[in-house]
C-alpha cells in the first residue's frame, strides 16, 4: 500500500483537508469542497440482476473497473458503501472487493474502518436514550408511549433483538413499553448521513426525525425531545468521506452503509460530489439489482444530490442466470433482460458485464453473448478478480463509447413526486417489478391515508422488499409475469425524506445463518486476521 498522503496527492486532495488515520486511512475535510470547481466527473452506476445469497460480485468489479479506467491513461475513482458487520460475521462475508479487486486495508475497512458505524449507532441509542428520559420524567408535551416509533439499533444480524420490552425493573429503571431493534444499516440516522449535504442539513434532517406523538396526537420530533444537535456533535466526524486505495494504488472514497433492500442502499451524496469534483470518471455501486439500489438511485439519490448518471453497467453471472432459469441458463436470461429494460427506461445506456467464474464455459459466455448481440446489447466479459484492472478494460472501453455515443441528458423518473402515494408505488410495481397491480393490507392502506393526511405525499418512496427477485416473493425467480405485489406497511423516514413502503416478508432485523462467517474467523499471536473474507 502507498501511503494514503500520496495517494491523497495523487487524487489532487490538498494535505489541509486530510484527516488521517494510521497510514493508510484518511479522513477528508468538507471544507475542501470550498477550493474544488464545478463538478466535471462522467458518473457510472454499477447495478446488477437478482443476486444469489452469494452476491454477483458488484464490489470487485467496481473496484476494478476503476482500476481499469486508469490503467487506460483515464483520472478515475470508485466510490463505495462501507460494510455492515451484520453481513461480515453472517453468510455474506465482506464487502470490499475480492481477488485482485479489492480496496485496502481489507480487514480494518471490513470491521471497524473509521468509526462511522459505531457513531451512527450511538447517535441513533442516544435519541432512544432521550425519548425514553423524556417519557421518565413526564416532559410536556406527553408522549405517547403507544405510539413512540423510534428503534434502537445495533450493528449486527441479532433476530432475538426485532421486538423487545424496555423498562423493567421498577419506577427508577425507566417506564415499560414495547421496542425494537433495526440493523444499523437499516437506520433512518444512516440514511441521513447518506443524504445529508453538509453539517447545515444534516442537523436540519436530524431535527425533522418523526419520534412519535403526543396524547393530543401532535407529531413529535428528534428536535422536540433535544436530541439533533447532540447527534450532530456525535456524527461530526462521520460525516466526512473516508479515502483508501484498491491494490493498485487507485483512490476509493468508501462512506456510509445503507442497505439497499431496505433503505436506499449507496454511498453518501456528498462522496460523490468531491469525487464528482476530482475526478473525470468516478464509478458508484448501488446495491443489490436494478430493482432496489438502482431504482432507489435514480428516484431518490440522483433527486437529493442532483445528479445525471451518464451510463450503467449491469453485471450478471452465468451462476445467477442459471438459478434464474432453474439450472437453464437460457431460461435465466429474461431475469437480466427486464434489469436492462429498466436501467434504459431511465433514459441512461447500459453495458452488460459477466463477471466471470473459474467454472464459467466458453459455450454458456457464448450463448449469453449471442443474446445480447440480438437484443443490441454490448456485453464484455470482467476478470477483475483474477487479472486486476487488466481484466475490466473491455468492459471500461464499452462503457466509454456508451457515454460518448448517447445523445440524451437528464434522467427519466418512474414517478412525478406530485403523485399520490399509492400512484408512485404502482409506477414502480408495474414498471420496474413487472407486476400487474398492488394489493394492500388494511393495516398498509391505512398508513398510507394517514401520512398523505399528515402530509408527507410529497416525498419519493424507498421500497423495502427481497433482493432475490423482481418480486416481493424471493421463491419468484427470473422474470415471473402475472403476480401483484403486497404492501403489509408504510412509515416515514422525514428526516431522510423518503417514505418506506414494505413489501412481502422483509426484516429491518437479520438473523445470523445456521453457519455464520464469524465461526471461521481468527487473530493470531502477531495480530494478523484471518477468516474475513
């Protein structure tokens, strides 16, 4: 590894605005943004088709498609997602990059990095903490402790932890009331961080946290119980982008964690306006398929940050197309067909990239070739993980010509924010699922009718639903015609700006697999780590 001063300077970030941590993690200050001109950066969102539980490999190929925009002579970036520790000691492992396409140092990145987890954490417990002194202490106005909506959270798959009772143990140990905890990528505090401009607004959005109501049923907020600034002091620092290097010394500006199944599941708007200031290419990873991280980006991320997007690659491979089609290879590829038809129906072009596999044959990369040379799809074979930035270059020079052969700008919505809520979530249904309609529980249709009353029908929508198909029902693989979706809730997210709609059988909480990746993990007498992965 360089040192992360040199490959700060390397970047064109000034020593003043870098905060550094050890020598190969740094902190950059927000006042950099002051010196930086306009935004000059060409921005590629790496999406992908329904994952296996395994992933389709987003990260590496990020990571090394902005390797291979270097080695071509270009001045480029990847801006990433920090891992979750739920997923690194689950089933997932770690999430930053693989083989040759990694961002280092591996292991600190994969557990604590910088510390910004653990300050969304305690930021978010510090308002449960005071909502729960508030309500000890019979502050006026009385919050109803029935309809108190704030979680705890923790960072980490703990099922036992979804829906809990707090307050036992007598008048001194604070008043009983049911509770639960949300995964710390899950959390409203971590959406706000991500979406949050500079430390003006990420008060302002902490301020606006819908906490609960009152007896009178007035809404309450994190700033009525006094909390947004202490969570402010507490996000100070976690509010700056984090700046490390893949392994070949490219720069990786990695910075916050939102899941995209359940929140809107990409790095932070403002990583992305300094790389977008530094850079002339800067490749973003959105979670999961074109159905969550994508759409999410584009209706919500691209709104808050106003940006264009100026070309997609949608990676697949053989493995996934094949669980699409039930060991059909074939019968998998309409699954990526529709992921394509979304990512173009945003008005932005797209290039298939094959992840490649050590069991991949010529046959299947050849049929699944032909297939996109008859829908008029580029499609170019990545081994970044085993050839490094060398392995992404086919697929980096197809992305190039994309960006300089499109003819169009601006980016196509699925939803106008004016339309009512329910119009916004049958748009995505039907555009982006494939689904004829959208059926709603009692319980949903109500929330929905109270939060256009209370008047949050504004706001765009973040669908939290599986990854695992186009569906809200993960047994539904490749391209399943014919189904309507359900929603079984809705909530709002003010502070983020976005209403949540559930869909299906989806949990704010993980639990840990029968096998977790934590069993296999270890740290030697010298310290060295082994195990993450």
């Amino acid at each position: 590894m360089k040192p992360i001063t040199e490959v700060a300077k390397d970047a064109g970030i000034d020593e003043a605005f870098l905060e550094v941590y050890g020598k190969h993690m740094a902190k950059i200050n927000l006042n950099i943004r002051k010196k930086l001109g306009e935004r000059k950066g060409k921005l590629i969102l790496v999406t992908a088709t329904n994952p296996t539980p395994a992933g389709e490999g987003k990260t590496t190929n990020s990571i090394g498609f902005s390797m291979a925009f270097n080695a071509l002579g270009h001045n480029a970036v990847v801006t990433l997602r920090q891992p979750s520790l739920g997923p690194v000691f689950g089933v997932k492992g770690g999430a930053a990059g693989g083989g040759k396409s990694r961002v280092v140092p591996f292991e600190q990145i994969n557990l604590m990095f910088t510390g910004d987890f653990p300050a969304v954490s305690a930021a978010g417990n510090l308002l449960s903490a005071m909502i729960d002194n508030y309500i000890h202490h019979d502050k006026q106005p009385e919050l109803d402790i029935r309809r108190t909506y704030w979680p705890r959270n923790v960072d980490m798959n703990d099922r036992a932890l979804r829906k809990t009772i707090v307050g036992l143990g007598g008048r001194f140990d604070g008043f009983p009331r049911e509770d639960s905890f949300v995964i710390t990528s899950a959390s409203e505090v971590m959406a706000i961080l991500g979406l949050s401009m500079d430390y003006t607004d990420l008060k302002t959005r902490l301020g606006k946290i819908l906490v609960g109501r009152s007896e009178q049923l007035k809404e309450m907020f994190a700033s009525d119980i006094g909390a947004d600034k202490a969570m402010a002091v507490i996000l100070r620092d976690a509010l700056k982008p984090n700046l490390v290097q893949t392994l070949e010394g490219t720069p990786a500006i990695i910075h916050t964690g939102p899941f995209a199944n359940i929140a809107h599941g990409t790095s932070s708007i403002i990583a992305t306006d300094i790389a977008l200031r530094l850079f002339d290419y800067v490749v973003i990873e959105a979670g999961f398929g074109a159905d969550l991280g994508a759409e999410k980006f584009f209706n919500i991320a691209t709104r808050a940050g106003h940006f264009d997007v100026d070309a997609c690659v949608v990676i697949t491979t053989i493995r996934a197309l094949k669980h699409h089609g039930k060991d059909d290879l074939e019968k998998g590829f309409p699954n990526l067909e529709k992921h394509m038809e979304n990512v173009n129906n945003f008005g932005v072009p797209a290039v298939v990239a094959l992840n490649r596999f050590p069991d991949d044959t010529e046959e299947d990369i050849d049929q699944l070739r032909k297939f996109c040379e008859a829908k008029d799809w580029k499609m170019e074979v990545s081994e970044v993980f085993v050839r490094g930035g060398e392995g992404g270059k086919a697929v980096v020079e197809a992305v190039i010509q994309a960006i300089e052969s499109r003819t169009t700008k601006g980016i196509n919505y699925t939803y106008d924010l004016e339309d009512p809520i329910k119009t916004k979530i049958l748009k995505v249904a039907q555009q982006i699922y494939g689904a004829d309609g959208v059926d709603y529980t009692t319980g949903a249709r109500g929330r929905i009718r109270s939060l256009e009353k209370r008047g949050y029908g504004k706001l765009p929508i973040c669908i939290a639903k599986t990854q695992f198909s186009l569906s809200d029902s993960r047994s539904m693989r490749g391209r399943p015609t014919g189904f309507d979706v359900e929603v079984n809730g809705a909530d709002v997210s003010n502070g983020a700006g976005f209403i949540v709609i559930y869909m299906g059988d989806i949990s704010l909480m993980p639990g840990l697999p029968e096998e977790p990746a934590a069993l296999g993990m270890d740290v030697d007498e010298e310290g060295n780590i082994t195990g993450v992965f």
